[in-house]
C-alpha cells in the first residue's frame, strides 16, 4: 500500500520520501493523526550497553522527524525489559545484566536523545519513561490472570524470534520467551499513560508491535499503530554500525569524533545518497544534486555526509574539527592534535615497545595475529613509513617534533601515541 498511498501529513511524507518506512498497519489512520498533530508515538530502547551505536540511528532518526512535524515523540528507557533480553535476531541468550549495570548504561544512552528531541512539558515535547516504572511493580498471578491470558501461544511460538530459535535447535529460555508479552504491555501502559498510540521501530520488531496492537485491542485501549523502518545494511550487505574494529559508538567517550566522522567518509559509494537521506536533514532536493556526483567528485559528497552525521550527533564545531583534521592528515600530510591520541607509559617505550603490541593497543587491529597479517600486506605504517618488520620495537627516536608516533592503518585510520 505505501507504493501508492500518498500521504497528506508532513510527517508521513517526509519520512516516506527519505527512506525510512518499511511496513503500517495502518497507513491512512496513522496518517490522520500526524496531520491533525495528536500522533504520540514510541521506540524502545533497551540498555544493553552504556552507548547506543550507528545502527540505532534510523529510529532516533524516525523520532526527530516526528516532532519536527508537530507531533510526539516517546523514546522509552527499557530498564525493565533489559533485565528479560530481546532474544529478535540472536541464536543465543543475551547476557542478564546486573540492575546496577543497567541503571549505568541507561544514564549513558540518555546522553546522546537530548542532541535529536526537545524535551518538556509541552504538547510536542519528548518525554523519556523507562518501563522498570510499571514492570518492575507487577504481581505475576494478576499479570498471568489480566494480560497472560490474552495471548496465543500458538502464534507466540509462529513469530519469527521464537521459530528462528527453534528451527536452529537453539535453546529459548522462558524468560526471553516472556519478552514479547512485556513489550506488548508497554504499549498498553504508555497508551494509558501518556496517550500514546503508535510503536516504532525496526522491521525485525514487527510480530512484538502487532502483538501489543492486538493486546491493546483485548485490554479495550484506542486503535493503535505500528510503523517499522527497513533493517538497514550497506551496499556490500554488511550490517550497519558494525566495522571491523567494533560497533561505531554515538557517545564520544566510546569513540572519538574524529573516527565518527571517519566511518561516515568511509561509506560506499553506492551507499552515500541513501545515508544522506537518513541520517541528515540536507534538503532532498541538495541530496539528488550530491547523488548525481560522479567520479571522484562522489568523495565531495561523503565529506558532507560525515560533517552533516557527525553535526547531528556531536555539534557542528566538533563536526568540523574533525573535517579540517582530516584535510591536514590527508591532503597536506601534517599531523593534526585532533587524531585520535593513546597515551602510553616513557617506561615502556623507553624499553621498547613491540610494533604488534603497539598497533593493538591503538585499537588498530584486534589482535598481534592481525598486525602481523596486515604488516605482510603492507597495511600498517609508523610516521607514514611502511612497517615491514614484525619484531621491530618503537622507541623515543622515533617521536616526531610534536612529541608523538603515528600510527596508521591503510591510509584513513590514524592513531598518535603519546608518552607519558
């Protein structure tokens, strides 16, 4: 239906029109709602970590959009549900967090929303509950007795997290079996609540939203609505936020903004006008110009994809600093303050320190097996000097007028290690 329907509210049309919606249950009647500006909706955010990463974007994203367009926003803190695990998408149990761990990591992800919403009283302020609110103060027989037996356990075991899990011959504990019940009594809690009538989310989550569309429906709640964005993968069908040196973390105290803004120059070419469309605010119209760029001219466009991403996560100064640092490093070859920096020990280095030990603590490569594989192939150098012995050390002679030694890994990852 979304091929031919054409919305009337902005915030449809613009979220339609940059990419971002998968599936509606119900396009027409959400699309009422967001014209009339009474659309209240939620994404949920468990705590598995003290950051959110790249691929959490595209539902931030759906979230700002929302109230930019008058309506909303709703990004709820899953304090309660982080302690049951979300088993969608995984072959294994996730690992049951400790309360203090995961009051821990919800004050870091808290950090990054207020960057994208605008929070308060108001009628389209963002508002940030955390469902270990209601959760956490169940009865087990009352819940069994008022919400469990709305709930078919024939179609539990049909959704895609359960049968993934069984057809593998991997094990489903009855707590993650669980999880889908809780997530299907927030929606029920938040509409009566806060008035809430829509879930977000991704594609993966859409047997979980329907479900607590249809508990809402058993409980006697309004009509409700769920709308899910596509799970998002770069052109090579590598998972999105995901590199080889880990997740690409949206706090800058898991990752420096300059490598932020690195993983977003680094984007395929093929990738650049789809990523521009999500995860910037440039003018579509500015996008299909960039889009249409051919040859080398593309990397024109990468360069504003980075600053724009990175202006919406970190600022626009840091934005920019990280732009200028990396015109110093690759276009005029100077060392720059702002590369990343790791701080080492004049003890260790004054002894000497391993170039595979060395590469591994920059956060370069994994592992010495890595480095060494990598300096075989040319990959690693030391001040822009090709590394070619593995059993070479690094020691104050090689510390450049700014006190530091470069660290690089092919030509657009650089490390300054400093000693201490």
């Amino acid at each position: 239906m979304s091929e031919v329907f054409k919305p009337k509210s902005d915030f449809l049309a613009t979220v339609m029109a940059r990419g971002f919606v998968h599936q509606c249950s119900d396009f027409e009647g959400l699309d009422a709602k967001a014209k009339a500006g009474d659309l209240i909706a939620y994404i949920g955010f468990d705590c598995t970590a003290s950051s959110l990463h790249v691929g959490s974007l595209l539902p931030i994203m759906m979230l700002r959009w929302l109230q930019k367009t008058g309506n909303k926003p709703i990004p709820l803190m899953g304090g309660g549900t982080t302690r049951v695990g979300d088993p969608s998408g995984k072959d294994e149990s996730r690992q049951l967090l400790s309360i203090e761990k995961i009051d821990d990591n919800k004050a870091g992800i808290k950090q990054v929303f207020s960057k994208f919403l605008t929070f308060g009283a108001g009628k389209t302020n963002a508002e940030m509950p955390d469902n270990a609110e209601w959760l956490t103060k169940l009865n087990y027989i009352e819940f069994l007795r008022d919400v469990g037996r709305h709930f078919s356990v024939n179609r539990m075991l049909s959704m895609d997290s359960v049968n993934m899990r069984l057809e593998r011959d991997q094990e489903l504990s009855f707590i993650e079996f669980n999880y889908m019940c809780l997530q299907a009594y927030d929606f029920v809690e938040l509409n009566r609540r806060y008035g809430c009538i829509a879930q977000m989310g991704g594609s993966d989550q859409w047997g979980n939203i329907v479900t607590g569309i249809d508990l809402g429906r058993r409980m006697g709640t309004p009509q409700l609505y769920a709308l899910t964005t596509p799970l998002l993968t770069t052109a090579s069908g590598a998972k999105m936020g995901k590199t080889a040196a880990g997740a690409v973390w949206l706090n800058s105290d898991m990752l420096p903004v300059y490598d932020y803004w690195q993983f977003w120059r680094n984007a395929e070419d093929a990738d650049t006008g789809r990523f521009l469309k999500l995860f910037t605010e440039l003018p579509l119209d500015e996008i299909a110009r960039l889009e249409a760029l051919g040859g080398a001219e593309i990397n024109e466009a990468k360069k504003i994809l980075a600053t724009e991403a990175t202006a919406m996560v970190h600022g626009r100064a840091a934005a920019e600093q990280a732009a200028e640092t990396a015109r110093k490093t690759f276009e005029e070859g100077s060392l720059s303050e702002n590369l990343p920096t790791i701080s080492i020990s004049a003890a260790e280095l004054n002894e000497g320190l391993g170039i595979l030990s060395a590469f591994v603590k920059a956060g370069l490569v994994a592992s010495t097996g890595e480095a060494r594989r990598q300096i075989k192939g040319g990959g690693l150098r030391v001040n822009d000097a090709a590394a070619t012995d593995e059993k070479a050390t690094l020691s104050r002679a090689l510390l450049t007028a700014e006190g530091v030694i470069k660290l690089s890994l092919g030509k657009k990852k650089h490390v300054l290690l400093r000693p201490e």
